[in-house]
C-alpha cells in the first residue's frame, strides 16, 4: 500500500493513519499494563521498603527464590529426559495413530493449571483411583501413596503440562534435518555416535535449548499447579507473592517479590526470543515425510510402544481419570467391609444448579461458568479488536513498529499473578478507583491474551502480497476498502484462531483472577479452587465436574483451532 494511503487529511497539513490506529493499542498497554507496572516498581523498588524488607525478610526472599530455580531447574530436567526421546521418535518413524497421539500431546499445554490438579487428584489423590484401588485390593484404611503437597506432585505436573514444547520445538528442528548429512558422515567412517555428536547436535542444540528455555520459563512462573499440587510448604515466587498479598496483606513484600520475579521472567524471554531466532537449519530442510519412515526392527518398534505409553500414561491418564470419576459418586460398602461401592451418577453435575442452604449471598457453581463465558467473550472481542489493527501495521512494516514491536510483547514476560497484584495497587485509588469493578477481569485475560494474537494474526498478514494494495488502490479503493475486501477475507481463519485463543486463554485463566475475583463475580478456575479446598465428598465431586466442563470447552477449542489454523503457524 503506497505512503499516500496511510494519511487522512487535517486542517495545517496530512496526519498518518498509522498513528490513530496505534493510539487504542498504545492507550491500553499504557492504562492497564506499564501503569500497574509502574505502581509495584513503585512500592517494591522504595529504598525504605527493599532495606526493611532485606532485614526482617531476607531469609524468606532468598529461601522462595533458591526453591523456585531449583524446582523450575529439575522440572526442565525431567521435561527433558521424556520429551527427547519422544521427539525422536515423531520426528523419524511413522505409526498409526502418530497424528492423533500428537494432538493428544497438545492438551495439557492448553488446559488450565486448575484441570491438571483436579485430573491428577483424581488419579492419585487421597480419593483418586489408584489409591482407592490400592486400599480396595489390600483393605487398607488410608491412601498407601502420599501424593498431594509433595515435590513430586509438582514436578509430575509440570511434565504433564510442557512435554509438548519439547516435541514441537525439538520434534520438528529433528524432522527437517536432512538425513544426508548424518549418511554422509558414516560413509566417511563414522560410527552413530560420533555422527550424533558432529552432525546431529550442532545443528540441533538451538532448537533443544530453546525448548529448555522456554519449559524452564512456564515452570519458574508456576502458579496453580504449585499452589493446588504443593501447597504452602512449597511455596514458589508466585506462590508467595499470592500469600504475602491476600493471605498476609503484606503488599510491600508482594511488590518486592513482584519485581524480582518481573526481573527474571523479562530476562528469559529475551534470551529466549535471541535463541529462536537461531533455529534455522543451515542445509536444505527437508519435509517431514522424506525424513520418517517406518519402523523395521523389533528394537525399533519397543521404542515406539514404550514412549506411546508413556505419553498416555503421563499425558492423558490424569484426564481420563478427572472425566470418569466426575460422574462416580463413592457409598460404603456392606458391613464389615472397607471396601467403597462406585456408582455412576449425575448428582455432581446437577448440584452445580443448586442453592442447598437457600443463602441470598451464595453464588451457584453454574454462575462461574457464566462469569467465565461473559469475560471470555469480553476478552476476545478487546483482544481481537486491539490485535488486528495492531497485527496489521505489523506486518506492513510501518516505522513505528519498529519501535513499539517489542513493547508488545512484554506482557508475555510478565506472569499472570504479578499482573493481579499491579491491578490491585494501581486501581485501589482515586481517580481510578476500579478494585470492585468485574471489568478488571476480562481487561487482564486480554492483556495475557493480546500477544498471542498479535503473533497469531501476523504472519497471515505478512504473506498477503503487496501486489493486491497496490491492485485495489489503482481501481480506486480506499485504504478501508482495500482492508475489508482484500486483508480481511484472506486472514479470516488466523481470526477464528486467534479468537479461539483468546477465548481458551481467558476460560482457564487463575494467577490474576485469583486476585481480582470477587466473592460475587466468581469464574470457573476460581470455584474448582474453592471445592478442591474444602472438606467434603460433594465439593470434591462439584470441582471435578467443573474441572470436566472446562476440560471439554478447551478441547474443542483445541480442535476447532487445529482444523481452522494456517500450516506452519502455532508453534512456540
């Protein structure tokens, strides 16, 4: 689109439309991002507040912030030593059910932290199925495996949830490396481990460390998981900072924690951001197909049975186990037993409709997935209605983009619960009074929300071609012409993904919710955290109805964004 197009006349001269469709999304970041920001810059970088808060909670700030690299650092460990293998075996067999295991693989990424502790206390809870199979088949009286508020419980989780990094990043560096090179290297007498190691590593050692970097990043930010899974004892940065502020109202120390936290994540994706840059193989890629063959061996196949087993049973057990025993209510058995009778009903389902104790206070489970339906719509439409126009200049390379590219992004490094914390300082005052206002809610899932569609929408735009502007405007097309005749129609389906996103986003959102829902204007995560915490055989089984209901909404968004996207687009 020519320079004469991105102008608008005004009285004195020709003001470029580029800057009016910058102002909105310029405006928002501004209010809802770098100003909540600015407000825990401001109480946690105080020179009184940081010496106080060094000498009576130094020992705590130091003890939080060992124990979340430790854990981030043997969770990314772990990540590994299961996804590799995984990775090589996509990457170089073919197998029926490979495209549909892959899928599978998918989910846990989506899911909300919420769901993945309801599946895995379905399945290894004090009430999950296998202690209760273990207590019916040796009649015991307690659950023989100590799963919840324990280490494991969180590094477990944090697999589930990041394997599929690894096999898309990794998986897909691996597919297209081109096999000649690695023949070429035996035929000149290498054995299959040297070739590994001077062919195979170099050109795949960008693409591992990046997956490792950005593994290590969602569980360093870890929030539901550790608060659900772990508990208290296992308190993480975000942990911590949700305790201090809601739990302790200690906001200085929140605030402080706060920017520690800001200081690191902002740190690893920049380094992250440096090293995807560099995954591009220096060879003639090749295609998937070309490079995975069927397997021969007897050896070969083992290792194929043995990783699909393990991604089913690590990936997609906790899932199955959350769905079946959503609908399994547990009655004693006969007399002189210990043994449980498990007998399928809805009773879970239905009680979601129910006000038992007739309270005008109590806010039915059913309006949580209102809520949650209400500010996902919400979210997408601020999302999408920031994200397009922003996606746009973008991809038309306009010289402020530059300069504000990079801006946008900043949210991605920046957790959910810091977000929370910045809202609930910066709009607890007058002139922007807004902590009791639902609107915040919504306002932070679209700030989770936008950079994902921003980079959604961008590469649908940047591969219109130049020659269509520059057709339409020779027939006389205005710029707004040419935008929803010619752009619109072609980056329609990267919208429904991006929608879609924003939606799935906004559903299972918890680290900011956690702190800006109120007790009236629940959502969905909130209330299964609220029924995971209390006592009771009908709250537990309401929470997993609910984890069931956000389960289902996730996979078909899961499904509607795997038929509608580009191919190529929604990697890492």
């Amino acid at each position: 689109m020519s320079a004469r197009a991105w102008v608008i006349p005004r009285r004195g001269g020709r003001f470029p439309l580029a800057v009016i469709l910058w102002l909105p999304t310029l405006i928002f970041l501004g209010l809802f991002f770098f100003y909540p920001l600015f407000s825990i810059l401001r109480l946690g970088l105080s020179p009184a507040q940081v010496a106080s808060a060094l000498v009576e909670e130094g020992g705590l700030i130091w003890r939080v912030v060992r124990f979340t690299l430790w854990v981030a650092g043997l969770s990314t460990l772990l990540t590994l030593l299961v996804g590799l293998p995984a990775a090589y075996v996509f990457a170089h067999y073919r197998f029926p059910g490979k495209d549909v295991l892959r899928a599978l693989t998918t989910i846990p990424f989506m899911l909300p932290t919420v769901v993945a502790a309801a599946g895995f206390n379905a399945l290894l809870g004090p009430r999950g199925w296998i202690n209760l199979a273990l207590m019916a088949l040796f009649h015991l009286d307690r659950p023989p495996i100590p799963f919840l508020n324990t280490l494991w419980a969180i590094l477990i989780a944090h697999v589930f949830y990041n394997t599929t990094i690894v096999l898309r990043i990794v998986g897909n560096a691996w597919a297209h490396l081109d096999p000649r090179l690695v023949q070429a290297a035996r035929v000149l007498g290498a054995d299959g481990r040297r070739a590994f190691w001077e062919v195979t590593w170099p050109l795949l050692r960008p693409a591992i460390l990046a997956a490792s970097l950005l593994v290590f990043l969602f569980d360093f930010t870890s929030f539901g998981v550790v608060l659900i899974l772990g508990g208290p004892r296992y308190a993480t940065i975000e942990v911590e900072i949700y305790i201090q502020a809601l739990r302790m109202l200690n906001l200085p120390l929140a605030a402080l924690l706060s920017v520690i936290q800001l200081l690191c994540t902002l740190g690893l994706t920049v380094a992250y951001t440096h090293l995807i840059a560099r995954i591009i193989v220096p060879t003639t890629p090749r295609a998937e197909a070309e490079t995975a063959r069927v397997p021969r061996r007897r050896g070969e196949r083992l290792v194929i049975l043995g990783v699909v087993l393990l991604l089913l049973v690590l990936l997609i057990a906790p899932l199955i186990a959350l769905v079946l025993r959503s609908f399994v209510q547990l009655e004693p058995g006969h007399p002189g037993t210990r043994e449980a009778v498990h007998r399928f009903t809805l009773a879970y389902y239905r009680e979601l409709f129910i006000n038992r104790r007739a309270s005008l206070f109590y806010v039915p489970p059913i309006m949580a997935v209102r809520n949650s339906f209400l500010f996902a719509l919400v979210t997408v439409v601020i999302s999408l209605g920031l994200g397009l126009p922003t996606a746009f200049l973008l991809a038309r390379r306009d010289p402020l983009a530059r300069v504000l590219d990079p801006l946008l992004m900043l949210p991605l490094g920046t957790s959910a619960v810091t977000l929370g914390l910045g809202f609930l300082l910066a709009f607890s005052r007058p002139p922007l009074a807004w902590r009791t206002s639902p609107w915040l809610i919504p306002l932070a899932h679209s700030l989770v929300a936008f950079p994902f569609v921003v980079r959604t929408l961008h590469p649908a735009l940047a591969s219109i071609p130049e020659r269509l502007h520059e057709a339409a405007a020779v027939l006389g097309a205005s710029p707004w012409r040419v935008w929803v005749e010619v752009d619109l129609p072609i980056v329609a389906r990267a919208a429904v993904v991006a929608a879609v996103f924003a939606f799935t986003v906004s559903m299972g959102e918890f680290g900011a919710t956690s702190l800006l829902a109120r007790p009236e204007y629940p959502t969905i995560p909130i209330a299964i955290y609220r029924f995971l915490s209390q006592p009771g055989a009908l709250n537990y089984g309401q929470a997993l109805a609910m984890a069931t209901i956000l389960m289902a909404v996730v996979g078909v968004s899961i499904v509607i964004m795997e038929r509608v996207r580009l191919p190529g687009v929604g990697e890492f």
